[in-house]
C-alpha cells in the first residue's frame, strides 16, 4: 500500500501550471485545498502583471529600459513568492517533528508500565487525551481504528508516522513500536525507542536552525522592494512632470 503521506498528485492545469511541483507538493502537504493554492497563484500573476503594466507605462513615457525592469521584478517577486513557501514547508515541518517527539516521550512511560504483554491499543487510547492538538488526537485515533483493520500489518503505523512527522526515525519509530506489539521484540526495546525519539527531537532542531539562517537570504529582496517603492515613486514624479510640460494640467 501507498503511504498516505504521498499526497495525490493534482491535475496541473490553468494557474497551477506556473508553480514548480516542489512546492505545490509542499503547499499541499501543509493541509492547503487546491482551491487555496489556485487563488494564491492568482494573486502572485497579477502582482506580476502589474509589475509589467506599471513600468510598462514608465517604459513608454520615459525611457525603455523601465520596462524591462517591469519584467525583471516580476520574475523576482515570483521567485521569492516560492522561496517563502518552502521556508514556511520547513518550518511546518519542524513543528510537526517537535508534535511527534512530544507523542513519543508520552508513550515511553507507559510503555514502560507495562507487565508481560503490551496492549498498544489501551495505552493509545489513554494518550488520546493528552495529545495537546485536535490534529494530533485526530490522527492517533484514526490509528486506533485502523489498528482494528488491519490488526497484522504496519500500515496504519506507517501512515501514522508519515502524516504525523514524516521523517525517517518517526517511521523506525513506529516500526520497533509495531514490533513490539505483535511480540517480535521484547520491553527492553523501549529504551532504543527512546534513542529514536531523541534523533527526532535533533533532527528537528538541525532543520529549525538551517531554517533560521535560510531567513536571512531574504534579505535581498526587502532592499529590492525598497528599491522598487522608490523607483516607483520617482517614475510617478517625471510622469506627472512630462503631463505638466505638455500643458495638459497645469
């Protein structure tokens, strides 16, 4: 089975066309509706069309080049529209990782109360209640009745891990816990499960700080902005200059 954390893939048409499938995959995975990404890629064109008009005007009335500088912001804008989608992908990801370490270092203890047999099934529904999001306490019960359907296979784990966090150790984390249930493994496997939710735990902090410094890269375009707001400016003040010098107002 396919896990379901492979979000279908949408057909590609009209607007969606313009966005690179990296971030329209990302954009998706952050719970976003087709119709909330078409809307926001529309909203990206026609920032990008009155880029072109504006200084296509200035191109006409003053020099040329302005209205290949049009052009040039446009693509920028554009640019750094789908760099925050990924820097906010990232963080959105981190936040996930943190949500799945805090389900495992609630687990682990009652993992570790346990007698001779382990009942996954009762120490998740103790922990439905604990869960400190809607989402979160959503998933692990989607979990427990998916448990009861596919009682002898890891893919309710799997989908669970994956839509949870999505990393590597959150899926070997629900690996071992799978193990475990079905008696492959014995409690004193509780302490590598630990070690494990550790990995998350770092991993996750590794992303936030690459994404932190990642934060400064935009840099750039907030002096591109202030150049633009300025050029704009500017280019209002000759227009209205050249209308005066051709007598039509003043």
């Amino acid at each position: 089975m396919d896990s379901a954390n492979n979000v279908s893939e949408p057909k590609r048409n009209g607007y969606l066309k313009l966005i690179p499938e990296k971030n329209l995959y990302e954009l998706r995975e952050m719970n976003n509706s087709m119709q909330d990404i078409l809307m926001w890629e529309k909203r990206n064109v026609r920032r990008a069309v009155l880029f072109i008009l504006v200084f296509g005007i200035f191109g006409v009335l003053i020099d040329f080049r302005f209205a290949f500088l049009g052009i040039v912001f446009a693509v920028l804008d554009g640019r750094n529209q789908f760099k925050k989608v990924s820097l906010v992908y990232q963080q959105f990801r981190f936040e996930r990782q943190l949500q799945f370490f805090k389900f495992a270092r609630l687990l682990i203890p009652l993992l570790k109360q346990t007698g001779d047999g382990v009942n996954l099934n009762a120490i998740f529904i103790r922990l439905v209640n604990r869960m400190p999001h809607d989402i979160d306490k959503n998933l692990l019960q989607k979990l427990i009745t998916d448990m009861s359907y596919y009682s002898e296979d890891f893919y309710p784990f799997e989908v669970f891990a994956n839509q949870m966090s999505g990393s590597e150790n959150s899926v070997l984390f629900m690996q071992t816990l799978f193990d475990l249930d079905q008696g492959a493994l014995d409690l004193t496997v509780i302490e590598r499960l630990g070690q494990i939710a550790s990995k998350e735990m770092m991993s996750g902090i590794d992303q936030i700080i690459a994404f932190k410094e990642r934060k400064f890269s935009l840099l750039y375009t907030k002096i591109l902005m202030s150049v633009v707001v300025l050029m704009f400016g500017f280019g209002i003040s000759i227009v209205v200059y050249q209308i005066g010098e051709m007598g039509i107002f003043f």
